[in-house]
C-alpha cells in the first residue's frame, strides 16, 4: 500500500512539472541525469563485484591447489603403505611356500638312514655279521634302495 501512495505522489510530482513552462525539457533532462547516475552506480557495483569475484576464485584456487596437494601426499603414503604390505605379503608367501616344498621333500624322501639301534640290537647285528658272506650282504643292501 505504501509503494502506492509513493507511486501516485510521483505522478502528481511529474505531472506538474510538465504544466509548467519548459517542463518537457526539464524532465527529460532530470530523467537523463537520473540514468546516468544509475549507470555509473551500476558500473560502481559491476567492478566490485568483478574484483570480489576474482578474489573469491583466486581464494578457491590457493584452496583447491592445497587440497590437491594434500590428496596426492595421502596418495603417495597410501601407495607405500600397500606396496610395504604387498611386499611383506609376498615374503610371507614365499617363506610359506619354501616350508611346504621343503615338508614335501622330506615326505618323498626315503628313509636311507640306518635305524635308531639300542646297544643290544647293534652287539647282536655286529655278532651275526660274522656268518654271513660279504657277497650276500652287498645284494641284499642294493636290494633296499632299489624299493626306496
């Protein structure tokens, strides 16, 4: 309602200016200056806000450049830490896989070791070793591996 009333009292104000003598030019003239302090407020405003704008973007810039920054550091640690973990995963591996192929050589092996003898054992093996021939123990000794 106020804009209203402010609106009628302008018309009232523009209508009498044109009653008088001269009062086409004169409000012409008025409504020109009027524009061109709009412009130049206008422009006033443009610039400023074009120089908050480039400081707002430079500020980001500054911004984004050290949060870049930051992530490629983080990305670098974490890159190491895997490649640590990956390398110690990997030495576990091969030490697992060296124990594995080494019980399986012991499994395939066969046993070519002499016997845990006790004392009484190895007294009556050394009696009878005695009687019997030198040939014969060569052949049945030979006889052995071959089954390993």
């Amino acid at each position: 309602m106020k804009e209203l009333v402010e609106l009628l009292i302008q018309f009232i104000v523009t209508l009498c200016k044109l009653s008088k003598h001269g009062g086409v030019k004169a409000l012409v003239a008025e409504n020109y200056a009027l524009r061109q302090q709009l412009v130049a407020e206008n422009h006033a405003l443009r610039q400023q806000l074009v120089a908050e704008n480039h400081a707002l973007r430079q500020q980001l810039v500054a911004e984004n450049h050290a949060l870049r920054q930051q992530l490629v550091a983080e990305n670098h640690a974490l890159r190491q830490q895997l490649v640590t973990e990956d390398h110690a995963l990997r030495q576990q591996f091969v030490a697992e896989n060296h124990a594995l192929r080494q019980q399986l050589v012991v499994i395939r092996r066969c046993n070519k070791r002499s016997p845990r003898l006790k004392s009484l054992d190895r007294f009556l093996f050394g009696f009878f070793a005695f009687f019997i021939r030198v040939l014969h123990l060569r052949s049945s000794s030979s006889a052995n591996c071959y089954y390993c």
